[in-house]
C-alpha cells in the first residue's frame, strides 16, 4: 500500500459515549402505588385514633374528639381490665383460639401428608370429601350443631367450641398444605428410609420444616376468624366467665356505655394479638403465599 493510498483514507467516525437512558415508571405503577398507600393510610387512620383516644379521659374525648393524647393518660385500661373483666375474657379467647388452632393444623398436617403421598382412588375420594367442607360456611349448621352439643353435654363448654373450630377448619389448611406437600419431591423420603428413618422420623425431622410456611399461614389464617367469631360463643355459652372477648365486649358496652375512653380501651386490647400475631408472622406467610411461583 503506497503513502499516497494511506494519506486518502477517511478516517473512522469518532466514537461518541452511549448515554444512559432514564427508566421511567409506568404511569399505571405510580397510579396503583398511590392508591395502595392512600388505602392503608385510610385504613390505618381508624386504628390511630382508637390507640389515641384510649389514653385521654373521658371529659376530654367529650369536649376534643380529636386532640392528642398529652398528657397520656392510662386509667382507661385499668377499668377495662379489672373493672370490665377484660382479663377474664382475654385469657378465655386464648385458651379457645390456641386450642382450636393447635388443633385443625396437627390434624390437617397429618392427613395433608398421607393424601399427598398415597397414590390411591380411596384415598382421592377422602381428600374430596375433606375439601367438599370448604363449599358451605359453617355458621349456616348454626341449629343441627346446637342440638348435636346438646346431646353430647358440650353446651356451655370451651371444650366443644375448639373442637367446633378445629374441626371447620380442617378443609382449608389441607387445601393448601397438601398443595405443599406435592412440591416436595420423594427422593427426601427415599433418602431418609435409606439413612433407616421411618415414617413418623421422616415425617417430623424432615417433612415437616420443608412446608412449615404453609402451616403458619394456615395457623395465621385460622386464628383471625376464630378470634374475632361472636355467633358460636354467643349460642353456645351459658356462663357469663366462660365468654371470649368479642361476646365480653358487648357485655362491657353496656355497663360502660358512657365512658368511651374504656371503651376505646377495650378495643386496643382485643385487637393487640391479632397485630402482634402479623408482625411476627409476616415473613412466613409471604413464603406460604408466594412459593412455587417462581417454578
């Protein structure tokens, strides 16, 4: 190639630098986050002026419905506990709701698993008739269930309402435990019988940590309902120190229909453990709801 040629030859182009192109949100995204975050704001607000109203006197809601609460004033709380017998209540809807929950989720584990793993037409038409328990709401068998505990003499008993509770929901938790139970492939199970594990050993040690976020969900799910039921306790109780928290309340509404800073006080009280509850449980029951979609 001569010097000529060399000098002749356009030279390339000069390289320019690639900018970065901005990422822009979706106008739909910003739409649904803003209304997302006015929804729970509205929710919450509610929750905010019940808390705050529980710790101002009664004198001061009536002439300020909405001030702050300053100084913070406690007594509210000390009526409704002693006075409205809210202790009372309150250990009632935890023995109840514990009982029944304890309950419904051993006894859908177990089943859950078996149906899971047993590959049989009988054991299809069991699961079927376990899931059919989700087609009718329980409260709609209100009278045979009355005249049922009638003649078991488990009227009047906190018994017969965790059994009641645990039983109604045995067809959700195997709903969506079984469903757990099926991703879990059997090479575990064949291992562990290798290793001379049997089944309740392979069941316990391995089995069950695998789909332990299905069953705190289902445990989560159960305990809201039965928590905050007022039809059954209502129906089925007699004895005054026997009644749950949501049939208590409307007992101390009516001796305290005046004093709204105890009632306002009774409300936080009945819904801390379902808040306490979510915020212990909040990790686990996102891993129930969202495994297997990434599969």
């Amino acid at each position: 190639m001569s010097a000529t040629e060399i000098r002749t030859r356009p030279s390339p182009p000069p390289v320019r630098p690639q900018r970065h192109r901005s990422v822009t949100k979706p106008v739909g995204g910003t739409i649904g986050s803003v209304a997302l975050w006015t929804y729970a704001i509205l929710a919450l607000l509610p929750l905010v002026l019940m808390v705050t109203n529980s710790f101002r006197t009664n004198a001061e809601l009536v002439t300020d419905p909405l001030g702050a609460p300053w100084p913070p004033n406690g007594q509210s709380y000390r009526v409704a506990w002693t006075d409205g017998s809210m202790a009372r209540y309150f250990v009632n809807s935890l023995i109840i709701t514990f009982g029944a929950v304890l309950v419904s989720t051993t006894v859908a584990t177990m089943a859950s698993y078996a149906l899971a793993r047993v590959k049989s037409r009988w054991f299809r038409g069991i699961e079927a008739l376990f899931l059919s328990g989700l087609m009718m709401p329980i409260h709609l068998a209100i009278l045979p269930i009355f005249y049922l505990f009638d003649a078991l003499g488990l009227i009047d008993s906190r018994l017969g309402l965790i059994l009641l509770y645990g039983a109604s929901g045995v067809p959700f938790s195997i709903f969506v435990i079984a469903t757990f139970f099926r991703q879990v492939p059997a090479e575990l199970e064949e291992a562990a019988a290798l290793d001379g594990a049997n089944a309740w050993q392979t069941f316990v040690r391995i089995m069950l940590p695998l789909v332990r976020p299905a069953v705190v969900t289902v445990a989560v799910f159960r305990f809201v309902p039965i928590w905050n039921d007022f039809l059954f306790p209502l129906v089925l109780l007699r004895d005054e120190t026997k009644y749950p928290l949501p049939v208590g309340l409307t007992k101390f509404f009516a001796e305290n229909s005046a004093n709204y800073s105890a009632i306002f006080a009774g409300l936080v009280i009945t819904t801390i453990p379902l808040i306490v509850l979510f915020l212990l449980a909040t990790r686990q029951i996102v891993a129930g709801l969202t495994a297997g979609m990434s599969k």
